[in-house]
C-alpha cells in the first residue's frame, strides 16, 4: 500500500507533464489501434468468404477469359451444387475517382450463391425480368442517391461504349462483414451487344462460381475441374473463395507491411518520448532517492517505485487510447462507409493496445529504475535542484 501511495503522489507532482506524456501516449496508441485495424479490413473479404464456394479462372491469369461452353461441364463434376459465371464489366460513372466494383453475371445463380445478398421478393423479381436491370448495395446507392428505377449510365473501360442500366434492386448484408458496395447486372445483356459489335469477345467467361455441397469436398471438386480441362486451350485454376481472396490482397501486399510499420513506429516514438521523461524525473530525484537510502529503503523500493510510476503514466495513456479508439473508429467508419463495408475494432486489437502500452511503460521505466535504485547515497546528496 505505502508503495502504490508513493507511485501516485509522484506521478501527481508535475501534473502537466503527467498529463501531456499521458496525452501523447493516448494519441500513439489511438494511432496504432486505428492503424490495426485498416490493416483487419484488407482482409475483410477473405474473412467473410464462404467455405462452399469455390472460383474457377484461366490459369494463367485472371484477364485471360474462359469459354461459356464449361459451365455445363462444371456442372457434371461430382459435389457441384451450383454453377454460375460473370465477368468483370470495369464501368465508370460520370467520373474516374467514381471507382466501385461492377460485373456482369448469371443473375439467378448469382443471387444462389450468395444469399447474404439480401433482395426484397419485388426487386429480385423486377430484376430478373429486365434485362437491362441491375443491382446495387446499399452503401453504393447512398453514395450516389441513386433510387429504385433510376438510369445508371457507366462508360466500359474493358468493353467500350455507353453502357445504360436501369437500377431494380438495392441489396443490404446479411451481416455487418458483408460488401454492399457492389453492382451487378445481367451478363446475358453484355453478351448480347458483343455478339453484335465484336462477335469474337461474345461467350467469353472472366470467372466461375461454384458451389459445393459440403466445405470437405472444395479440395476434391477443385482438383477435379482442373484435371477436367487439363491439356485444353484453356486451362483452369480453381481455388476456394478464400484463396481468390487472398490473391488480390497478395497484390497489395506491400502497402499493408507499410502500415504495419508504421504502426510500430509510432509505438517506437511514444517510447523514446516517455523514456525521456522517465529519465529526466529520475535526475531529478536523485537527492530523493539518495534520502530514501538513507532512511533504510532499499534499492529494490525505490527501483519499483520508480518503473511503477512509469507503467502507470503509460497505462492510463493506454487505457485513455483505447477509449477513444471506438467513437474515433465509428466516426471514420461513417465517413468511409461508401469505401469500407465495416470499419471495427476488435478486441484482438484492443489487447494489442493495452499491451503495447504496458510494453512502453516497462520499456521505459527500465532504465530510470536502475539508475535510481543504483546512486550512491553521497552521489545524490551531492546534487542541487
């Protein structure tokens, strides 16, 4: 007890400093947390894939296409459930900096595949009767006002032209983790105008979705579609939704290492900031502690008085961080709901955050602790101020 009071009394003696290295430990490890979790939502799409489905495309590359006339082969596979094809469309909307993801697809499987796509009956319906209809999340129709029944101009990038749509249906997410930032429309219609405008490109598949019976057959079914086309014009490479996933984030792979770092290195400059308090409240105490000695206290007291008033100022910073981590992260979740489909932080990295802030307060409590648990009494005495 009379150790915790002597921590406290200390750490209260110069509240301003206090206050401000709490200030700056807060500030680093709200930084470090917001950072944790940009880093969580880069892999938010491979988190949220399902383990029953499985993607089909061109071995060599994704651009490469595949032909229409697989599908039904796919489909005599063995644990196949479900088959359905799209392609990535690559439309822009009145602007370049108006990037979203839009394909082409097989609506009715498509919309099987994925139930977390939630349609009201009405709108799925409307949808697949028009051919020209298509579908938004909710997240991409609030960023452009876009409502039921409004023309969708996007100008093809992939496949040239003035492309019209016309908008029957906004989905929303079955559950938080789910995209809602996606539109999608039926590939029937993009087939049909190449077939009059480049006949060549016509029946031509970016990708397969495939859906499997049971999670323990995607192994097998994969493996068994690419031995199906095996020495063909057009071989395949099937991977789980997970493994697909994981591909794009590989391709940005760097830009997340780049975050992580600096997360570590805002960590690594609170440090040398609270060490450098330490070590200025150590010399000037060290008449203090050299009166401490001289009463009987030992150098163990006043080394643990010493790393305990760091660990606390660092503790308090910490604890104040990660409080302020979740109104911070839900503010910028709402300004970047368009962008990010789920902008949280999970309790994986608030543990992080609680133990990197214990990491800096022992950190640098180390060496203050040391050095006044070691100066001689006489040594002490001797300073002035």
């Amino acid at each position: 007890m009379l150790l915790f009071k002597m921590v406290l009394r200390n750490t209260l003696r110069h509240r301003l400093r206090t206050l401000l290295t709490i200030a700056g430990v807060a500030v680093a490890i709200l930084a470090f947390g917001l950072l944790r979790t940009l880093v969580g939502i880069w892999y938010l799409g491979v988190e949220s894939s399902s383990a029953t489905r499985l993607v089909t495309r061109n071995a060599i590359s994704l651009i490469f296409p595949l032909p229409l006339s697989y599908a039904e082969r796919i489909r005599q596979v063995p644990g196949v459930d479900t088959v359905s094809w799209g392609n990535w469309f690559g439309g822009i909307y009145v602007d370049r900096k108006n990037l979203f993801a839009n394909f082409a697809v097989e609506a009715e499987s498509y919309l099987e595949l994925y139930p977390e796509f939630q349609l009201e009956p009405a709108q799925r319906s409307a949808f697949l009767r028009d051919r020209r209809g298509a579908v938004a999340g909710e997240n991409l129709a609030e960023r452009f006002g876009w409502q039921i029944g409004d023309r969708i101009p996007l100008q093809g990038t992939i496949y040239p032209g003035e492309w019209s749509f016309v908008l029957r249906g906004i989905y929303q997410g079955a559950r938080p983790t789910t995209d809602r930032s996606q539109f999608f429309f039926h590939w029937d219609y993009l087939n049909e105008s190449l077939r009059q405008t480049v006949p060549r490109r016509a029946d031509q598949i970016g990708f397969f979705l495939v859906g499997v019976d049971a999670p323990e057959q995607a192994a097998t079914v994969a493996t068994a579609i690419d031995r199906l086309f095996a020495n063909s014009l057009a071989e395949t490479l099937t991977e789980t939704e997970k493994a697909f996933q994981l591909g794009f984030v590989a391709m940005t792979e760097a830009i997340v290492i780049a975050i992580r770092l600096v997360s570590y290195v805002v960590i690594l400059i609170i440090l040398v900031v609270a060490a450098n308090t330490m070590a200025m409240t150590a010399r000037e105490r060290s008449r203090e502690y050299a009166t401490l000695k001289t009463l009987g206290f030992g150098p163990g007291h006043i080394a643990a008085t010493v790393f305990g008033e760091s660990l606390l100022i660092s503790l308090a910073g910490g604890l104040l961080g990660v409080l302020l981590t979740f109104p911070v992260a839900a503010g910028i979740g709402e300004a970047l709901k368009n962008f990010f489909p789920l902008f949280r932080v999970e309790m994986e990295t608030v543990w992080l955050q609680l133990a990197a802030a214990a990491a800096v307060g022992a950190a640098a409590g180390i060496f203050p602790a040391w050095r006044g648990s070691t100066v001689g009494i006489a040594e002490g005495l001797r300073r002035i101020g």
